[in-house]
C-alpha cells in the first residue's frame, strides 16, 4: 500500500498525463517513487510519460526498474519493447513483445506491434541481401617478384686471365678518366703581394698604484678658480651676512597685591571677571590655596552637570 504523499502525487501525474502535459506528469510520478521505492506502478507510470516525450532510454530503465519489482508485469516488457525499437534494437524488442505475449496471451496491443516490427525486420534483412558485393573492396592478390640477372657472355668467358686483366685495366682507367676532378680555379695557395700593415702599438700599463694614481691625475681635466664652491665652504658668489644674536623679549613682572581668597564659587566667578589682565587672574589663582581650588573645581563640576541635565 503506498503512502498517502505518494498516492497523492501519482493522482496529480496522471491528471497531468491526461491532460497531455507530460513534464509535469514525469515530475509528479518522480515526487512519488521518492516517497515510496517500492511501488512499481509508478516507474510504470513515469515509463510511459517518457515514451511520449521520445525518451526511449529513460523509459527502458525505468521499465527494467519496473521488472524488477514485478518480474511478471507484461506492461512493463510491452513499454520496454517499444523504448527499444525506438533506440533501434529491433531484436530486443520482438523478444520484449513475446515474453509480454506468454504472460498475458492474445493481448491484441502486443500482438500488433509484434507483427509491425517483425515486417520491420524482414525488411532489414532482404535490405541486406540486396546489397552488390562490388561496393566491398577487391581483395589484393599476391604476385612474386623474380629478379632476372642477365646471361653471361660465353665469348667472355672463353678469355684467358690476361685478357680479363687487361679489361679489368682499360674500365678503371675509364672510370678514373670519368672521376677526375674538375676545377675552374686553382688549389694552390695564392701568394698575396700586398703587404700587411703593422699591427698598433700595444699601450703600455702602470707597474705600481703610484704609477696608475699619477696617470689618472694627469688624464683629467684642470679646474681653473675651482668653480664658485670652495672645499673650505667658502663661495665666491654668495657673501656671508653675519645676524645679530636674537634676544628674548622682556617680561614685565607686574606687582599684584595680595588679596582674600574666596570662600565661595560665586565670589571666585566674581573676581575673575572684575580683574582685567592675566597677570591680576593668575595673582588670584595664586592667592587660593590647593584645597580651596579642587574644591571650586569640584563645585564648577557640579554645576555644569546640573545645567546639561536641566
């Protein structure tokens, strides 16, 4: 029994392969060999779809797949017998046809296809029969070769040994006649009349490091006034101007009366703003004892903090 996924799907395949809509129909019955392998009618199914597309090997491994699970399923071997005629294995699939026949006898389908491709292959054979064997390549014969060498001369050989030497004489100076080289030029050396000119006087090398260190000085060139830069760092362009020393300018320290330090911020804001020079400011900040001024610095943090929340 399949499962209801399974079954669902197959239902869905085979209102697409009513429809005609073979794709879909090959993706439903998919869907359902996926959700239950062990259910041959859907590789059946999906074998069918595939004939109708042309895909005649995909409907021959699913048939096959089919026979496996059910080796007695005669739909089965009649679909694969057509996939196989299709690829043209016409053999296979008369073979297909009459196993198809002995299970499900006088099935009228398979009968009919049985006829249509067993008239195909007669047709094949008489086809093959008519076919002139001068279209096949001859085949090549044979033939020895004899190598025939001329008869001798029985005048020839009638000859005494000196004849024979003497012929054999007269055809080497034949053919030293024949091999003499030829030569448009003569192949002796040419005696030169020119004469060659002497070769160049080889310079001569210093002995010692003195010798090479005197040469280089007096290879090169003279300076004359030995340009507008001295080696002492004097120039005979540019005239040295002596600055004057720079001072630091001059403080005055301006006297600042003593004074009350303030108790409070307020006092403190106070006299800071009343004193007009820095001099009077820093003269306050002075006066102000260092528990005095972290705690004003603690009092102006407050208030800061006070004003950014308000």
């Amino acid at each position: 029994m399949p499962t209801p996924k399974a079954q669902l799907e197959k239902e869905k395949g085979n209102a697409s392969f009513k429809a005609g809509n073979y794709v879909h129909a090959i993706g439903h019955y998919t869907s359902a060999i996926l959700a239950d392998e062990k259910d041959y009618t859907f590789p059946l199914n999906r074998a069918a779809a595939y004939l109708k597309l042309g895909k005649n090997e995909d409907a021959e491994r699913d048939c096959t797949t089919v026979l496996g699970l059910s080796a007695w399923n005669a739909k089965a071997l009649y679909r694969r017998g057509q996939a196989r005629v299709g690829i043209g294995r016409l053999d296979e699939g008369v073979e297909d046809f009459k196993q198809a026949l002995k299970r499900e006898p006088g099935n009228v389908a398979v009968e009919e296809e049985l006829r249509r491709v067993s008239g195909l292959i007669e047709k094949r054979d008489k086809e093959k029969e008519k076919v002139p064997l001068s279209i096949h390549a001859p085949r090549r014969r044979r033939v020895p070769i004899k190598i025939v060498e001329p008869d001798e001369d029985p005048a020839q050989t009638a000859r005494s040994p000196s004849a024979k030497t003497e012929a054999a004489a007269t055809s080497t100076s034949r053919d030293s006649e024949t091999l003499r080289p030829v030569s448009t030029r003569s192949l002796r050396p040419e005696t030169s009349t020119t004469t060659t000119p002497p070769p160049p006087p080889q310079p001569e090398y210093p002995r010692t490091f003195k010798d090479a260190k005197q040469a280089r000085e007096s290879s090169r060139p003279s300076r004359v006034g030995g340009g507008i830069f001295r080696a002492s760092g004097e120039s005979t362009m540019f005239s040295m101007r002596t600055l004057p020393a720079a001072t630091p300018p001059a403080v005055a320290i301006v006297p600042v009366a003593p004074k009350t330090p303030p108790k409070t911020w307020f006092e403190f804001t106070r006299a800071w703003d009343a004193e007009p020079s820095t001099a009077a400011r820093w003269g306050l900040i002075l006066v102000c004892s260092r528990a005095r001024l972290n705690f004003l610095c603690f009092l102006f943090m407050l208030i800061v903090n006070w004003k950014k929340q308000s």
